[in-house]
C-alpha cells in the first residue's frame, strides 16, 4: 500500500483521480529528461489501477527540423517557434478539460521564458504547478548571477513546488530563503533490471574499460584517452555518438586499444557495462546521469568526476563510497584512478557491490514514483464543494 500519499485523498472529489498535466519533452529524441520522462510515464502506466493520479503526457520537445539548425540566430528562432507552439497546446489542452497540477520539465537557460509563461497560464486557472529542473547548474549560476539566475528565481516564485535533482541545489536554494523546493532523485528502471537479469552468464574482462556518453570535449574524453594511453594493456571502448572530426583526433591520440564503437543499441550498452572492469565518465558538468545509475547496477566500478549529483550518487563522502571522483580535466588523477581499479580486482569489486546495494536502497522507479506522487499530492490545491 502507498499510505504515504494516500492520506491526502480528501483532496479528490467524488473519488476522481488527480490530474496531471505532463509537459516534458518524450519520445524518439535524445536526452536525459526524455530518458526520465519515459521511464515516469512507462512505470505510471503499469500501476494504473492502483493509483489515485492520472498522469497526462504532453509533448514538449523541440522541433527536429534540423534544416534550421546551426546558427545562434536560427536555433533562438527554432525556440521560439516550438516554445509558441507548445504554450499554444497548453492553453487548447486546458481550455478543454481541468487539472489539477501542471507539470513542467525544464534545463532553463532560454527555455525559462516558456515555463514562465506556462506557469502564468496554469495559475490565472487555479492550477497547482511543479517545475523540475533537471540540471546541476544552479549553484553556479547564483554565484555568478546575470539574467538566467533572476529568472530561475522568478520561475521559483511562481511554482507551488520546484524540484532539483541534486543536493548542491537543493541547499543553495534553501541558503537563498526559497521553501517551495524538495530533492528527487532520477530512478533506476525496471527496464535496466531485466537486461541485467537476462546477461547473468556476462562475465567482468580484465583491464576493459567502458565510457558511455556523448563523444564530446567536455565528457572528457580526451582526457580519458590520453590517460589510458600511459596505462599498459587496457582495452578502452568509447560508446555513444560521436562527430567524424572527434573520431579522428581521438583515433589518433589512441591506438589499437581505442575501439570508437559509437551509438549502440540500449542492451548492447548494458552488454558492455557488464563486461568491463571500470566504467569512466569524465564529464564536465552534469546533472544526475543516467548512465551513473545504469553503470551502479550493473555492479560496475567506476571512475567519475564530482559534478552534478554525482557524488550523492555514490556516497563519495560516507564511509562506503561507491566509486572515485577526480578533479575535472585532470589527466594524472584520471590516471591514477583507473589504474586503482584496474590493479586491485578485489577493491574494484568492492566499489561494484556497494554502487549496485545503493542502486537498489535509493534508486528503483517503484521508491522514486512514490516520493514524486508525494510532492505531487502534496502541491494540489484542495477542490471546492
């Protein structure tokens, strides 16, 4: 029984489920809310009859015209367009039937001009609204401040609850005065668990080394292939897109250790997490990666950076930590790092045993749905007799 967010069923009227507008991008697109939004709306739809929320997805993902893609001007125009149409949607959609909570996923930047103005729209209705950042810039921005920074805070004050994924944001929001915020983690799928129990027979390939991302500067691959390249007889292979120009530079900082697999179909990435020795992301910035939780599960050790929700995600300060973090954009304590894990077999299996306990202690959708069904409910504004 879900008896943490049942008691506010008085709330409802005449027993009719809560409401809820999901505007989120989803679908055949690429990214890390997609990713989420996918595995909220995939969990939602296999527990319908024992909930009391009806989740309603509305699409809010960019237009894939990519013919106006490439400058800043065209791709502000793009925004524009797209963030016109969906604010379009918006008022259709509620001018049609009510809700109760309107849903906004955001990574702000120029986006928080639209979720303003849904908010806006949701609020002149009576309609509670949550707004999710899915990004762990927020520290950042606040010590820097400008124009993204008053608007967060502008959107903040808007929302009857906003939601980070990230402890680092979460305090900094707190330390500037704002209540209305709580901290959800992203959760592990169950999608994820059946790959895992269906390659039981993997076994762990000595000195592989796996890195899953996008083949961009800043997740560090550079560093990545320039400190494998000091480290003898280390196989590493790169998945996930990749520019031919990038290939090529990197083809060449590398060797016949380097293997550029590109983008991979989803088992074959769970294949390969559950194969190599350690996984590495040696990311600039992040927000809460999926790839970190799919690589805890899969019992991986694992060589990261402290960005984003990163060290949370592995207990990096408690007794037990699940993983190394180094400095961003350190060769050497990259180095020394996977060569830790590589040399010592037992304490790299040990890293891989605690990430996959916390993976599932913390991390499952079925413990992440209900804190999430708990701010939910507790941000819906009482119905009217």
């Amino acid at each position: 029984m879900r008896s943490s967010w049942r008691a506010t069923r008085h709330l409802l009227r005449h027993n009719m489920a809560i409401k809820l507008l999901f505007a989120t991008p989803y679908g055949d697109i690429t990214g890390g809310i997609n990713q989420w939004a996918k595995h909220i709306i995939g969990y939602h739809s296999t527990i319908l009859s024992d909930i009391d929320i009806e989740v309603l997805p509305m699409n809010t993902a960019r237009s894939k015209d990519k013919s106006i893609i490439g400058s800043p001007l065209r791709r502000i125009w793009l925004g524009i367009r797209t963030y016109s149409a969906v604010i379009a949607d918006l008022r259709r959609r509620i001018s049609d039937r009510h809700y109760d909570i309107l849903h906004i996923t955001t990574s702000a930047s120029l986006s928080l001009f639209k979720d303003i103005c849904m908010m806006h729209i949701a609020r002149r209705r009576g309609i509670s609204t949550v707004l999710h950042f899915h990004f762990g810039r927020i520290p950042q921005l606040r010590k820097r401040g400008g124009w993204e920074w008053r608007m967060i805070k502008r959107a903040i004050a808007l929302s009857t609850t906003s939601i980070v994924i990230d402890k680092a944001s979460y305090d900094t929001l707190l330390d500037e005065g704002i209540e209305n915020v709580a901290l959800l983690a992203n959760p592990l799928s169950r999608s994820v668990e059946e790959l895992i129990a269906n390659h039981q027979d993997v076994e762990r390939k000595p000195r592989h080394i796996v890195f899953v991302g996008h083949g961009v500067r800043t997740k560090g691959v550079y560093e990545l292939v320039r400190s494998c390249s000091r480290i003898e007889g280390v196989h590493l292979s790169l998945i996930g897109p990749i520019a031919p120009a990038v290939r090529t530079e990197l083809a060449t900082l590398g060797g016949e250790w380097l293997e550029i697999e590109g983008a991979q179909p989803y088992e074959r990435v769970i294949e390969k997490l559950l194969s190599c020795s350690c996984f590495v992301l040696p990311t600039y910035t992040e927000g809460f990666p999926n790839v970190i939780i799919e690589s805890m599960a899969c019992s991986c050790s694992i060589v990261t950076t402290p960005v984003g929700a990163i060290p949370e995600m592995l207990d990096i300060d408690g007794s037990k930590p699940c993983g190394i973090c180094v400095d961003v954009g350190d060769d050497k304590a990259l180095e020394d790092a996977i060569r830790t894990m590589l040399d010592n077999r037992e304490v790299a299996e040990e890293y891989g045993r605690r990430a996959r306990a916390r993976v599932l202690d913390e991390y499952m959708i079925d413990k992440v749905w209900d804190r999430l069904n708990n701010i939910w409910h507790k941000s819906v504004k009482p119905k009217r007799n």
